[in-house]
C-alpha cells in the first residue's frame, strides 16, 4: 500500500492537499491570471511578427569608402546580419503566445469549479502547462543559439579565446533556465500524480522529455570537446598508413590565421592512397582553424557546374581535372591550383631497382598556403654583393660584377618559392653616408672572403639599430654567413668580416678560430669537415627551424667557431642562443690558422697528449656550437652561420641534387620573418605490408567468431538466471 499524500490543512484532514503558495494564488486568482496570459500571449505574438519581419527582409550594407585592404571586411557587411537568430526568437515567440493565449484562453472561458481540491487541480494543471510550454522553448531556443554560435564554441576550445566564450556559455544559460522552469513547473504536479491520469501522464512525460534532452546536451557538448582535445583515430601501423598529421609549425601557422581560406578539392570518387592522404590533410588543416579554413570537396563527374563556375570566377587558372583550388574568401585576383601530380613523387630505392612513392602534400600545401596569405606583404631580401660573396642574382650587369665561381642560385630560387624579392646590394665607395634601402627587410652576407668595406658595415649597423620603413618602426633582420678564411695579402690568422661588433652587441661572437674534429674513418669524414646538427634545447623551445630538421645531421667545412653570452638576468636585452652545434661522439679542437694538413696535427696531438696541449688547442668532446640566433623585444633578429660553402650550388651536386642547404636557409628567412619553417617538412612514404605466410589464416577467422559466440552465449545465461532468481 502506498501513501496518501499529507493534506495541506492537519485540522482539516479531508482539505485537498493544495501543492504549495503559488498553486493556492493561482488557485484564488485565477482570472487576474488568464488576463496576464492572453497579453503575455499578444505581446508574444507581436514579437514573433516582428522577428519573422526582420528574418524575411535581410538588412544590407552600403559600401563606403572602398579599399583594397578592407575588401574583405566590406564585402562581409553584405551578409544578412543575425538573420537565423530573428528565426529562432520568432519560433521562440510562438510558443510563448501558445502558451500565454492558450492556457490563458482556458482559464479565462472555463467557470471556477465549486469544489475547492478541482480548483487547486485546474491551477496545477495551468502552472504545468505554461512553465512547461515556456520551459521547452527556452530549451529549445538555446539548442538552435547553440548550434547557430558553434563556431564561437570551437574558436574557445582552439584558441583559447575569451571574447567567444560568452556566446555559447549565453545558449547555455538559456537553455538550463528553460530546464529549471520546466522541472520546477512539474513540482506542484507531483502531489496528485498518483489520484490523477492526466497529470501523471504529463508529469511523467514532461521528466522523461526533460532527460532525453539533458542526455543529449551532456553527449553534444562531452563529444564536442574530446574530439578537439583528443585524436580522431588511432592508427597503430608503423608507417602512419590511415593518418596524417600536420606538423606542429603547419599547424601553429593555421591556427593563427585571421582570414578565412577556402580550398576547393578535386579529388576523384574512387580513393587511392593520395586521395586518402590529400583529404586527411584537408581535415586536419580545417580542425587547426574551423573559423578560417573552408574545405569543400568537388567530384568532376558530379559537380561539374560549380567546377565551371570556378573557372568562371579564377579564369587566371587553369584547372586541370584533379587538384587543390585555394583562394582567399572574397578575393578572386589571388588564387593557386595544385595538380594532384605535384601531391606525390617517385623516388629510386638506393640500391635496388625498386621505386616508392612519397607523399609531399604538406610541405607544398604549406608553400602555397604562405603564399596565399602574405600576397600583399613580399618581404624583400638583399644580399650584399661587393666582398667576394655567394653569387645569388641573376641579372646580367651584376653577375659580370660578381665573382661567379660561387654560385648560390638554389638560394635565390628557394626564396622566390616562399615568396620573397631577391635583390643584390652595393655601395657607392664615394658615398659617405651609405644606408640600406628602406623596402629591405632581411640583408643577408653570404660568405665574404675579404672584409666588408666601411660604407657596407656602417650601414648595416645602422639598419640593424635604427628604425625604419614606412611606418618607422621596422627593426632590421640579419643573415650571417662567415666561414673560416685567411686574411688577405697573406696575412696570419681568420680574416674578420668587419661585423664582429654588432654581433656582440646582439650576444654572439664570432670568433677567429677554425673548428676542427678528430678523423672519423668510418664515415670516412676528414677533419675539416664535421657533421652539425640542431641544438637540442631549441628542439625542446619548439624552434621552428630545429624543429624542422631536428632529425638532420649536415656536413659543413671550414667552421668558425661560433659563442653566445647568456642574456641579462633581468631578462632585457638581446638573447642569443646556439642554433646548431657539433656531435657529441666526436672529438673537436680549435686552431687560429686554416691548417694544410689537419690530420697529421691530429695525429702528433694524440701521441704527445699532455695537458697543456689540450689546453692549449681546446680539445673537447661533446657539443659544440656552430650557429646561433639572437631575438629581441622587436622579435627575431640574426642569425649567425659559421660555416658558408655549405650554402652554394655545390652542395646540391655534392647531395646529389638535394637542396639542403636551400631548405635550411629558407627555414632560417621564414624564422625572422617569425613563419612557420615549411621547407623540411619531411614526406610520406607509402609502402606494402606483406602478410607473414607462415600465419594461420583459419584462426584469423575461427578465434575471434569462437570468442563472439562465447560472449553472446555467457550474456544469454547471465540474463536467464537473473530473471529466474
């Protein structure tokens, strides 16, 4: 037997139990109530007229004072502002004027029955109605905000930014009122529900509604922030066959984009690997930065008029039938098309006559995609051309003016392919005054084999600490390429480059010793060639340039060793760091003086081995810096090679038509120029996976349907003895 619910009067135990204050009010005032209702309801219904206006007539914007650099931001203006939210208030309003007109018209047209416990069931009746009624909209009302402000959801999780959590945390407040109304409208309900059908069918039905909707919010929302914070899949295969990921200087690129790219892809409707990976890597780049990363996928066969209408709106194009499409939202004049051909490339399997295919998708995605978003901003690049430098330009009057046995045409082209201006630089011996132009952005010395002359230091130590540019207040960005050379005139000792002061004022010194390391017969590496590679701790500082070739190991020559003074312990002032530095297996030493025959120094310094020997020649093992960067309050300033043969064409024919040197010093630009470093990011190679014969392919099929059955079969019993006991 169950309980009879307690009356609300214990002197009268026959009074009906009256649910509370507000049933008994609406109970006693219940025409004074149908009355707010029905203008509750009106004024419902004239906001939902009104809402439904302004969704049915979209507002436009008129443009004013056009320009090229706000074409983007005027052309948004033409979007119908808010339009999908004045269709949501107007639903809204409609279920409010259900609620205020039709339980207000009820209450108004039905005669107060007599009997006391009827009044106070019309009053739960009412309460239930309209707080579920105006309970359900708000819910719903915040679900469609929600939904409508979820890139603003995903722009907090992504980027942390706090200017967009008030919108999805305003559609969520919204909605737990909706619920708190629509709970607590079911309260006063709850004393009757077990005399009553009607309100237990509606008590009951109101709480499950209630949970189904809190359910789904609660896996919305917990789905929604582990797909952003964990891996969409796993993939277990040793090659990364079923996954793609971005590099961390790809992705960091991406996630800071402030105008939104959209990328047409068209891919074939039967996927092979490279349209696997071409559209993994699309996903990816569009989860890096929802907001400002439009993909949208185009089959030649099925989409042919909107493939049309591309080449219609990008006629400078030409689109072959499978490719990538990327262009700036609202701007047809910049645009770039990758043939899926350029995705993917063959490569010899040294010594054998097998070919594998790798996929390079990323790093063109990546040079395409710098490309695309500093079109309006070519940083200009000049290399100084009067001591005996690298040869990088290509015009004639300069070449004949240079000395072109020391070409570094990969260089140039390595630049122009990230969207730099290449341009030579000299100086008029006669000008006094001598100054960088103003345009330049980064000035590179590449190897000079005789001092720079005055008018070129002065000038570059002026760049360097002097405001400028159009705005005055550009700061200078600085390349040093300076490897061991005798002074002229058969002078004694490393011949200086003239910019060892500045240099130190940035903290790095460029000493004038030669770096030498022990003969390595293994690798057949005499002792004037060592082999660099990144500096550890900038790998850990996620460096963009150690990053990229965090796995490299570069052979280099005539070393100059290369210092850096740790910075002020109050944190002002320049920092240098070491970029790169020597390996840790092999022994290393310095000489003041280029030596003809380092191996038999080598040779007599082991056999003598005393300390003052070592002592005197520097003998270490261990790591050793090569290169070092330096940034300041104005961001990243210099960077400092002490090595440069490396940088010429040679080296290309040396790796065998590798540009390796071209990649490090394209990553070295990218860096002051503070972008991401892309010209390393290493490709995917696909390969077979051949099956072991001696593998039992029967139990491949037997075991796991044996351990199925056995599992359907042990929850069946399970279910069978629970139900008989």
């Amino acid at each position: 037997m169950s309980a009879d619910p307690v009356p609300s009067n214990p002197n009268n135990p026959t009074a009906p139990p009256s649910g509370g204050a507000l049933v008994e009010f609406v109970a006693a005032q219940r025409a004074s109530l149908a009355m707010v209702l029905l203008v509750f309801g009106l004024l419902s219904f004239g906001g939902g007229v009104y809402c439904g206006y302004r969704y049915l007539k979209p507002q436009t914007a008129t443009l004013t004072k056009p320009a090229e650099e706000k074409a983007e931001a005027e052309l948004e203006k033409l979007t119908p502002p808010r339009q999908p939210e004045y269709a949501a208030a107007a639903m809204l309003c409609l279920v409010f004027t259900i609620a205020g007109i039709g339980v207000g018209g009820w209450l108004m047209a039905g005669q107060p029955n007599p009997d006391p416990a009827t009044q106070l069931r019309d009053a739960r009746v009412a309460i239930l109605l309209v707080g579920g009624l105006v309970g359900a909209g708000l819910m719903a009302f915040g679900l469609i905000l929600f939904y409508l402000w979820f890139d603003s959801l995903l722009d907090w999780i992504n980027r942390k930014s706090a200017a967009g959590a008030k919108y999805p945390l305003l559609s969520l407040m919204i909605f737990l009122i909706g619920a708190g109304l629509t709970f607590f409208a079911t309260q006063p309900a709850r004393v009757e529900e077990r005399d009553n059908p009607l309100l237990r069918r509606l008590v009951y039905g109101t709480n499950v509604g209630l949970t189904m909707v809190l359910l789904v919010l609660m896996l919305v929302v917990g789905n929604v922030v582990a797909a952003m914070k964990l891996p969409a899949k796993l993939d277990t295969t040793e090659s990364g066959l079923h996954s793609l990921k971005l590099s961390d200087s790809t992705r960091e690129y991406l996630a800071a984009l402030d105008k939104t790219i959209v990328i047409y892809a068209l891919l074939p409707e039967q996927s092979d690997a490279v349209t696997l990976d071409t559209r993994r890597m699309l996903d990816a780049a569009r989860e890096a930065n929802p907001a400002h990363v439009e993909v949208r996928y185009l089959s030649p066969t099925l989409n042919k008029t909107e493939i049309d209408q591309l080449r219609n709106d990008f006629p400078q194009i030409t689109l072959n039938t499978f490719g990538l499409l990327m262009t700036r939202r609202g701007d047809t004049k910049q645009a770039s098309f990758l043939r899926r051909e350029e995705l993917y490339k063959s490569e010899q399997v040294p010594g054998t006559q097998e070919m594998k295919v790798l996929f390079q998708g990323e790093s063109l995605f990546a040079r395409e995609l710098l490309a695309l978003t500093e079109a309006k901003s070519q940083p200009i690049v000049y290399f100084t051309q009067s001591a005996g430098e690298l040869t990088v330009v290509s015009d004639t009057a300069t070449a004949n003016a240079t000395r072109l046995e020391r070409p570094a045409a990969e260089l140039r082209r390595a630049l122009e392919t990230i969207n730099c201006k290449v341009q030579a630089l000299t100086f008029d011996p006669a000008n006094p005054n001598p100054a960088i132009p103003a345009d330049a952005d980064i000035v590179v010395v590449a190897d000079p084999i005789s001092p720079l002359s005055g008018q070129t230091v002065q000038a570059i130590e002026k760049f360097m600490n002097e405001p400028h540019g159009p705005d005055g207040k550009k700061k200078g960005r600085l390349i040093v390429l300076a490897a061991a050379h005798p002074k002229p005139a058969g002078g004694e000792g490393i011949m200086p480059t003239g910019l060892e002061p500045l240099l130190a004022r940035f903290g790095i010194t460029l000493t004038e010793t030669v770096l030498y390391g022990s003969p390595n017969n293994a690798l057949q590496l005499p002792s004037n060639q060592l082999g660099v590679a990144m500096n550890p701790n900038l790998v850990d500082d996620k460096n963009p340039i150690a990053l990229t070739f965090e796995q490299r190991l570069f052979p280099v020559t005539n070393i100059r060793a290369v210092t850096t003074t740790p910075p002020a312990p109050q944190g002002q002032g320049p920092k240098a760091e070491p970029l790169m530095v020597t390996a840790e297996d092999r022994f290393t030493w310095l000489e003041t003086e280029i030596l003809a025959n380092p191996e038999r120094t080598w040779a007599e310094m082991t056999r003598a081995a005393t300390p003052e020997i070592v002592q005197a020649k520097r003998i270490a093992k261990g790591l050793r810096p090569v290169a070092a960067i330096a940034s300041d309050d104005a961001g990243s300033r210099i960077v400092v090679y002490g090595f440069g043969a490396f940088f010429s064409d040679e080296t290309t024919r040396a790796l065998r038509g590798k540009s390796l040197q071209a990649d490090l010093f394209s990553a070295s630009v990218n860096w002051l120029r503070d972008r991401p470093a892309i010209a390393n990011i290493p490709a995917k190679t696909y390969g077979e996976y051949i099956l072991n014969p001696k593998v039992d392919g029967l139990r491949l099929v037997v075991l796991p349907v044996g351990l199925c059955m056995m599992t359907i079969l042990a929850v069946g019993l399970g279910v069978l003895v629970l139900r008989r006991s």
